[in-house]
C-alpha cells in the first residue's frame, strides 16, 4: 500500500493544478501547423468513425489474458488482492467546502483518485486471473462512481458553469479527475459489461448512462472549457492533451452511435491541435520535466489511440515537432533521476518509464527507448511494471518485455539549445555525469506553472545538485490563485538572479527577455540575454546583460552581469540558491553538497557577502533539499550606474 499511496501522490502533484494560469494570452505565433485536422482532411473521419473500437481482445478469451508475462500476472493479482476490503467511501460536500474555505487539497483529492485507481487494480487482476474473484468488488465501484455527484476534484469544482463550491449536477464540467474517472469506467464497461449486466443489467445501463451524463455530453455540448483551446489566444497546458485522450478512450470503448462518435473524435482532434500548435518546433515543455508525462506523455497516449483506431491512417509520429516534444524529457535529464527543473518542476522526477520506452518506440528513436528502460532501472520496473491508470497498465503489459530487452543507457548529450523556450544544457563531456552540468533559460514570465525566473540557472557536480531552483510546494488554492508570487518559490529573489534597485522581476507576458544568443563549439558553451525587460520599470534597468560562459577545457563556468541602470536607487545584489553549506574559501567560497565541491570565486572587495538559511517544512520540498537550502546574497558595496560583476564556478 506505500507504493500505491506514492503513486498516488505523484499522480496528485501533476493532476491538480495550473488551471488558472492557462488562461493568460499566448506569444504571437506564426501559421498554425494544425496537423491532426490536416491529417483528418485526408481522409473521411465519419466512414473511418462507423468501426467499432477493439484495441485488445475481451475478458473471456483466457489464452490471451494469460499469455502476458509473469511479472505482469503475479503484481496484477497481488495489487487486486490488496483491494479485496476496500471501503468504497463516498466523497462528502464537506470535502468541496473545505478547499473554499481553506484551500486544501489533501486528503480529499487523494480520495478521489484513490477510487478509480483501486478499481483499476481490481479489474486489471481479474483480467488476468479470470476467476470471478474480484468481480463483486468492480460492481461495488463502479456502482460507487455512478452514484457519486461529479467526478470533479475539488480543486476544479468552480469550472462549473454555476460557479459554485460544490457539485451541481445541472452544470457540469471535465477536468483531469472526472476524465480519469470517466477512462477507467469505460475500460470497465468494455470488458466486463456482460459479467456486470449478469449481475444486473442496471448495471451496465447506469454505467453507460453516466458517462454519457458526466463526460460525452459535457464534451459535445461545452466549448468553453479553458483546456479545449478554442478561446483565440488561449494557452493550454498538459489538461488539453490529458483530457482529449480520456475523452476520447471514452468515447471509442463506449459511444455506440457513429455519427455521435465522430463528431467526438474530430473535436478531440481540433482541440489537440491547439496543444501541438502551441509547441515551439524545437519541442520544450514550458512546464518542465516532472510535467512531460502529463503532457507530452499523455499527446503520446492520444495519438496512440487514433493511430490505432484509424488503423494507421491518421499517425503523426512521424512529424518532427512530435519527434522533438517526446525529446524534450532527454534533453532535460541531467543524471540519475534529476531533471532541469525550471517552473513548478520538481528536481527529482519520475517521468513513465515505459511511456518513455513507448514514446521512444513510436517516433523511431532508439536512443529514448533505452532511456525508459534506464529509467525503468531506477524505479524497479522490472519487478513491478505496473502503476497509473488502467490505460497506462495495459499499455505497460504489452511492452513488458522488449522493454526489459532493452539496454538501458541515459542520454547525457553534452549539449542542447532549445530555442524556443530558451533553455540551454550543457555538461562538460558527453555521455558522462562526471564534471560540471550547467542549465540556464531565458523566456517570459508567463509561462504556464511560471515562476519569475528569466536568465536563472542550475549547475550540477558530477550529478549531483548545488546551485539549484527550490521548485515547488505543496499546491493549494494560493498556488494558482492572485496569491502565487507572494510564495517565496515563485520570486526571482529565491532563483539564482539579481536584484536590481531593491527590486525582483515581475510576473506578466511582457516580462521577458531579449536578445538571446547561444553558441558551442565543443569547447565553450556561451548563453547570453538581457533580462532588464524581466524587471518592473521601477528598478531603472536599461539593460542586464547575463553571460554564461561554460569552458569544458577548465571545467569552469564564468557569469558575468554587464549592466545600465538609469540611476542608483536601492540594492543591487546578486542572489544564489544552494543545496550545500557554505564556508569560506580561496577568493570566493567553497560550497560542500554531500561529498561534491564547487567553488565560487568573485572579487570579495567588491561584495558584502551574506548567507541566509531557508528552512523547509513543506515536504514536497524537504523530501528533495532536506531541511534547509542556502540562499547566497552577494550585495554591492558600491554599486554605480553601469558595471560588471562576476562570479566563476570551479569543481573542486
């Protein structure tokens, strides 16, 4: 039950949040690729839609079910056995007030997931066990479910049209907890109605009458839901892709009606567009690594299913924006499992491994497929393949074992330059951890799950973390709410940044950089901007020009912050964010960070240096930094009008 509960929170860390900053303004951007509705033009969606929808074979054909691999079987029985007594507990209105009057998401988003991922361990082991054992337990909630008010968390009840705390059954709406909800109910209507309807034939009538109820007539008639896209300029995030894909399992494993089924599924592929169009060609995810699964993964997911039922005519895998957006979780790794976690991402990730395998497999990159067996190596995927929804488990069962065939190698390039998010990477020798790795980005302070970071950046010892980005807590209604950057996590004053005239950036799309340039040669890595557009015009900056100058010779990283102010006004300080302790060292400081030294080296003259213990007890943090990061002011003593500081990083 641990490791079901930490997936669990997992799930939970990606499932409830964002919502509200994808409804600010998107960058201008060039002629849309619409690639899915080209893709539809070619061919006629309303014949290819009059097929039914048969993506594995039904509960009665026991050789199948039983061909699966041992490891498979023997996780799937034990996981359903451990739900045998499962207490199916309604979800209470209280639980709905409570996140109005206090913003608190757990317990009771928790318990919400909890349901559908306890049925989806009860039907995955009948499946494969074929015995009747747990055929009660899957009537018993999938009865629950039915009787339950919306499938909506808390957290996402007021995407109601009403507006209101609670669940109004005459004005309902999609989100990530009612479209997983909605998946795993037709998975159960697929495979077992016929053993359900011998139970009862309510059964599956109520089944199928509720998620027409809570998702397929909600879909078709509402094209206001932010996550849909449809607004011009809207900024949609991992809930567009997250949501088609439920809707549109849902509507393949259950819709009978073909005209109706299509029209679900052309809506779905207007809608997904939105999300590829969105993407810069170069494929980074402005959310970071610990959202590429619910993003990129679950893109990965949807084109799947319309691959399959449209039995490889409609497949995009091909095309090299969907290459580089699977790419994107390779040029972020860093080692092990940390990730450059820019945004609300989490330093340590744990992207699927086996979505990555798949999403590997799917574009014909051998080099992502042998990082998801890597990563497949680190979370014990061998012995227990099986997490996630019911989706991701069949999928899991059927690449079991190339999977484990596979040789797992992490990536480790020794350079990446995603232009359009404007992050770099660079480490000091490819295909190896050891040494120093670097990552910086530009972009805007708009990004979905922004946080005021533009010109940041993160550097790595031999894999292991020192200058770092702190990340983000615990979600609550502050996260996403007028409140957010008055959390110290979401201030430029806690990135690795400058503080110009006593002030911090500013959040807004026009906060942004300018005049970006990247190059490498092999030897030198340079990443330049000037972030003075990032900060209020109160702080007087002209120009700040940052300079990241990576030496693999030297093994050295040199910053250097060349600056105009119109007038001195207040502080002019430049702010670092470590992992290790600090002590005094030859021209500089020596951070320690476990058995890892870097050293900073600046003109000690010139700064008055101070350091300031950030304690942590929120333990989405503390489970990552332990109980307190460091954060390093290194203050002007006397700043002037235009300069240069400089600080130069050394492994040790």
């Amino acid at each position: 039950m641990k490791r079901t509960n930490r997936l669990l929170t997992v799930l939970l860390t990606a499932l409830f949040g964002a919502a509200p900053l994808s409804m600010q303004a998107a960058p201008a951007t060039k002629a849309k690729p619409d690639l899915l509705q080209k893709a539809a033009r070619r061919y006629d969606m309303d014949s290819l839609c009059r097929e039914a929808y048969r993506p594995y074979p039904g509960y009665a054909d026991r050789n199948f079910w039983q061909s699966l691999p041992e490891e498979v079987k023997r996780q799937a029985v034990a996981q359903a056995e451990a739900r045998l007594d499962y207490v199916w507990r309604s979800v209470t209105v209280t639980s709905y007030l409570d996140f109005a009057r206090k913003g608190i998401r757990r317990p009771n988003d928790l318990h919400i997931a909890e349901r559908y991922s306890t049925l989806a361990d009860l039907m995955f082991g009948e499946l494969v066990e074929g015995k009747g054992r747990f055929l009660d337990q899957i009537a018993d909630g999938v009865w629950s479910l039915c009787e339950q008010s919306t499938w909506v968390a808390t957290a996402h009840i007021y995407w109601q049209l009403s507006g209101t705390a609670v669940p109004d059954i005459d004005r309902r709406t999609i989100d990530l907890s009612g479209g997983m909800t909605a998946n795993t109910l037709a998975w159960a209507y697929y495979f077992f109605k016929e053993d359900l309807g011998k139970l009862s034939p309510t059964i599956p009538q109520r089944l199928r009458a509720e998620l027409n109820r809570h998702t397929l007539d909600v879909y078709l008639n509402r094209d206001d839901m932010f996550w849909l896209g449809f607004r011009e300029g809207a900024q949609v995030n991992n809930w567009n892709p997250w949501c088609n894909f439920n809707v549109l399992t849902t509507a393949l494993l259950v819709e009978e009606n073909p005209e109706r089924r299509a029209a679900i599924v052309k809506k779905t592929m207007r809608s997904v567009d939105q999300f590829i169009n969105f993407f810069k060609p170069d494929g980074g995810c402005e959310e970071g690594p610990s959202y590429w699964t619910h993003a990129a993964g679950m893109m990965n997911n949807y084109l799947e299913v319309l691959k399959g039922y449209s039995q490889g005519k409609i497949d995009l895998f091909g095309e090299q924006r969907i290459k580089n957006i699977g790419l994107y979780i390779a040029n972020a790794h860093i080692d092990s499992l940390y990730f450059v976690n820019f945004a609300d991402a989490e330093a340590k990730a744990s992207p699927g491994a086996s979505t990555v395998f798949r999403y590997g497999r799917n574009i014909g990159d051998s080099t992502m497929m042998r990082f998801g067996s890597y990563l497949g190596t680190l979370t014990g995927f061998v012995e227990n393949p099986l997490s996630g929804t019911m989706d991701q488990r069949l999928k899991t069962a059927f690449i079991y074992k190339d999977m484990c065939a596979a040789r797992p190698v992490a990536p480790l390039y020794r350079s990446v330059w995603m232009d359009g998010i404007e992050v770099a990477v660079a480490r000091t020798e490819g295909g190896s951890a050891e040494g120093l790795t670097l990552a910086a980005k530009g972009g805007y302070n708009a990004e979905s799950h922004n946080h005021n970071d533009v010109g940041s950046f993160i550097l790595y010892v031999d894999g292991q973390p020192v200058m770092v980005d702190a990340g983000v807590g615990t979600y609550t209604a502050a996260t996403f709410d007028h409140r957010r950057y008055t959390i110290w996590m979401m201030q430029s004053e806690f990135h690795n940044l400058p503080v110009i005239n006593g002030f911090g950036q500013k959040d807004g799309g026009k906060y942004r950089s300018r005049n970006v340039k990247h190059t490498d040669n092999g030897r030198v890595m340079n990443f330049s901007l000037d972030m003075a557009g990032a900060y209020p015009a109160e702080a007087g900056c002209r120009s700040w020009v940052r300079d990241y100058r990576f030496d693999r010779r030297r093994n050295t990283v040199t910053l250097t912050d060349t600056y105009d102010l119109s007038e001195v006004e207040g502080p002019v300080a430049l702010n670092f964010l470590t992992c290790g302790t600090v002590a005094s060292g030859r021209g500089g400081i020596e951070i320690q960070s476990g058995d890892k030294t870097l050293r900073m080296a600046f003109d000690l003259s010139k700064y008055e240096l101070t350091t300031e213990a950030v304690e942590l007890t929120d333990p989405r943090l503390s489970n990552i930094w332990g109980e307190r990061l460091t954060r390093i002011v290194l203050k002007v003593k006397n700043p002037k009008r235009r300069d240069a500081l400089q600080v130069t990083f050394l492994q040790q």
